[in-house]
C-alpha cells in the first residue's frame, strides 16, 4: 500500500517536472521600461505585467517615476549605451526614428504581420511605429493632452461657469479664487509648465497657428503677435496657481482637484487615471471640458513601446508576446480603462468606456477628418526631441521669471526652435 502511494507520488512529480520543463522551454522574460508609477498608470501598466505572466513569461519591471517621462528617458539612454537595453520601453514619436537610427531596434514584422497591424491601426499611427518600412515599435493608446478637468462641487461652491473661452475660464479662477479655493491646481515641472502652453497656444491662436508655430517652428508665427498674445494667457494662468507648484507631480495636482481644494487643472487624460483610481465618476464627481477654445481640436500623445534588439531566443519570444498582446483588442480595452486614454486599434468596443473616452474618441475622428488633429509637442509627437526640450525650457524660464517679457521669450524660441 505505502510503496503503491509513494510510486503514485514519484509519478506526479515526474509528471509536474516534465510539465514544468515544457513550460520552461517556452518562458522568457520581459523587461519593460516605463514612467507609470501614479494609481491610475501603475493599475494600467500591472494589467501588462498580469497578461504577461498569464502567458507563462516573467516580467521584470523597469519603472523610473517621473511625469513625462524625462528621468526614465536619462536612464535608458545609460543603460542601451552600456549594451544592456531592456527588451522595451516606453518610447514616443519622432523619439522612434531617433533610436532605431542608432541601430538598437528589433524588427517586429513578423508579429506586426501574423496580428495585422497594418490593417487594425489608422496609418498615421503605423507610419510613426515603423523605420524604413518595417515594425521597430507597437502603440499602446491614444491620450488627448486638451483637456480641462474640473470639480463641479468646487464650482457650485464659488457660484462658477464651466469655461469654454479663456475669458470665461479667469472669470470661473477668479470666482474660485474669492471662495477660498485654489482656482489652478499645478505642478511646476517643466513638462506640466510645457503642457499647459501648448493647451493655451492651441486655445488662444487655433489650429493653424499650433501647426506653424509648434509643428512647423516658423520664425515669423513664434515671433508674431499671437504668440506674444498666447505667452501672455500662459502667464496669467499662473498667477492663479498656488506658492506650493513648484515641484509639484502631475497627480498631487490632480488629487488637489480631487479634494476640491483646487478648481481645476489643464492635464492630459492620464488625470482622468487618477480620477478613476480614486474611485471618482465623470460628470458627477469631475467634470472633463476641452481646454479653454479647443473643443474643436484634439492635441494627439501616443503611448508606445519600442523593441530593443535582445540575444536570448525565449526572451526574444517573450517580446514578440509582449508587442502581441499590446495590440489585442482585451489588452486595449483593460489598459485604457484604466489609463484614461483610448484604445489605438481601430473597432475596439467602447461600451464599457465613460463619456470623457467617447467624446475623445468621435473628436479624434472627426478631427482627424477636419484637419485638426494635431501632434501634442509637449510629449514627444510634434518635434525632434532636442528641439523639444530646449523649447520646453524656454518655456517655463518665461513662466518663471517674473521679470522676462513676452516678446524677450519669443526671441529666445526663434533661436531654441533651430536645435537639433
Ligand atoms: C505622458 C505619457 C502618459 C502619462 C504622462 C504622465 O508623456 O504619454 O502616458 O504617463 O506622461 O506621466
């Protein structure tokens, strides 16, 4: 009897090794760069890591906080220098162009073709994620950066009008600010200084003048009278921000609106992330308007990773997964419900989506019909990455000095326009 049930026992373990050996043999692992550690984007990129070890890989988190992405951005750089790239990472726009030039990029065709991406993404996405021609990354979502995102208790308290114009949003800042409230939740870093002038460029000059001035870097349109009319809507907006911005993360301001200690913040949809995570509902407990005169426009930031060429066959296994499971229809619904962005592949149901997605999404395509859907700069879509952050810094030098006038920034953006 005993040595029956222990020959029935050896056979079980045998039978678990042999299964485990066959799973082994499949198993890579991924390691996956990325600046998602808030609620909303940490629930987001966990959904990755469950779909990952769900297909029996390993999934080893890269995550450098920081909103915007710069620090994670100083640390991949070091770290593919040295030889030694993580299978992914979280990398933009022109961004892709930049690295795959250096030659660092994996070739994703195979994946792109078995799942076809080509025919389940608007081509304007695809042509971003491919270097001469072929798959070297995979798009995750969409985010709209336009948007203002407000508290409506905070508003009935200070007796405020949800603005549309940027008139209407300093009467509804100042209303709040004589109700005791922190009109302006903001965090002063230079990337959410950046965000919130290319939402008042877009509001204040229109689509046209975005595309000339931020797309384009005209001379003549960064020097002109509009954009001395946008720095000076950019600088009023401060002077309803509180003396603790400096500093500040994206999401400490979001939870500001979230309290209703502040009013409102111009913020792309990861807030509504936070919103979410905090167990927050649109329309009722936070309101999301377009930002003040762009309701007709829609700044574009797309998500996506990069594939780094890597050595080890089952790792290189696992990558492919990894930039399969992104594009499947689940993974886009689970993520973007809980990034706040929404989905890049086309024909992903929206039904279980809240109405600030749907508005998003029918404004992406009817604004990508109209012609103004436009390329956020602020994140990586618009410009050449040096030329961004030396724009960006002139940026938030003009925020911050109180003594720079409006017209000394443009001079110094016409020359900052020209780095590459
Ligand atoms: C953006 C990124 C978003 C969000 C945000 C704040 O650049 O595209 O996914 O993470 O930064 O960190």
């Amino acid at each position: 009897m005993k040595i029956a049930r222990q020959a029935g026992a050896l056979r079980l373990v045998a039978l678990v090794s042999a299964l485990v050996v066959a799973a082994g043999a499949q198993a890579g692992e991924v390691e996956v760069l990325h600046w998602w550690t808030s609620g909303g984007e940490a629930k987001a990129a966990s959904a990755l890591k469950a779909t990952m070890q769900g297909k029996g890989h390993g999934w080893k988190d890269f995550a450098v906080a920081g909103g915007g992405g710069d620090a994670a951005m100083t640390v991949l750089k070091s770290r593919v220098v040295s030889g030694n790239a993580p299978a992914a990472a979280q990398i933009k726009g022109p961004s892709l162009q930049e690295w795959a030039a250096e030659g660092v990029l994996a070739n994703m065709d195979a994946v792109a073709k078995a799942e076809k991406w080509d025919e389940v993404l608007p081509k304007a996405v695809s042509d971003v994620m491919k270097y001469k021609g072929n798959y070297i990354a995979v798009p995750v979502n969409v985010h709209r950066v336009n948007w203002l995102w407000a508290n409506p208790a905070a508003f009935q308290k200070a007796g405020a009008k949800m603005p549309t114009t940027w008139d209407e949003f300093f009467t509804a800042a100042e209303a709040l600010k004589k109700a005791g409230i922190i009109p302006v939740a903001h965090g002063g870093q230079n990337w959410q200084d950046f965000t919130t002038f290319e939402s008042v460029a877009l509001g204040v000059g229109g689509v046209d003048f975005y595309k000339k001035a931020l797309v384009q870097l005209d001379p003549a349109t960064l020097s002109g009278a509009t954009m001395e009319k946008v720095l000076a809507t950019f600088k009023r907006v401060k002077s309803y921000t509180d003396k603790n911005a400096p500093g500040r993360d994206w999401n400490l301001a979001t939870a500001m609106v979230i309290k209703g200690e502040a009013g409102m913040q111009l913020m792309g949809d990861w807030a509504k992330g936070e919103f979410i995570a905090a167990g927050k509902a649109p329309g009722k407990d936070f309101v999301c308007v377009a930002a003040p005169g762009t309701a007709a426009a829609f700044t574009f930031n797309i998500d996506s990773f990069a594939l780094f060429k890597i050595k080890n066959a089952d790792n290189q296994k696992a990558q492919s997964d990894l930039a399969a499971a992104i594009m499947a229809p689940a993974f886009q619904e689970v993520f973007n419900l809980n990034k706040g962005s929404i989905p890049v592949r086309l024909g992903v149901d929206l039904a279980k989506f809240d109405d600030c997605a749907k508005l998003s999404s029918k404004d992406f395509v009817a604004d990508a019909k109209s012609g103004s859907l436009v390329p956020s700069i602020a994140h990586g879509m618009a410009v050449p990455s040096a030329t961004e952050g030396a724009i960006k810094d002139v940026v938030s030098q003009f925020w911050n000095a109180d003594k720079m006038t409006a017209k000394e920034a443009q001079t110094r953006l016409v020359a900052a326009a020209k780095t590459r």
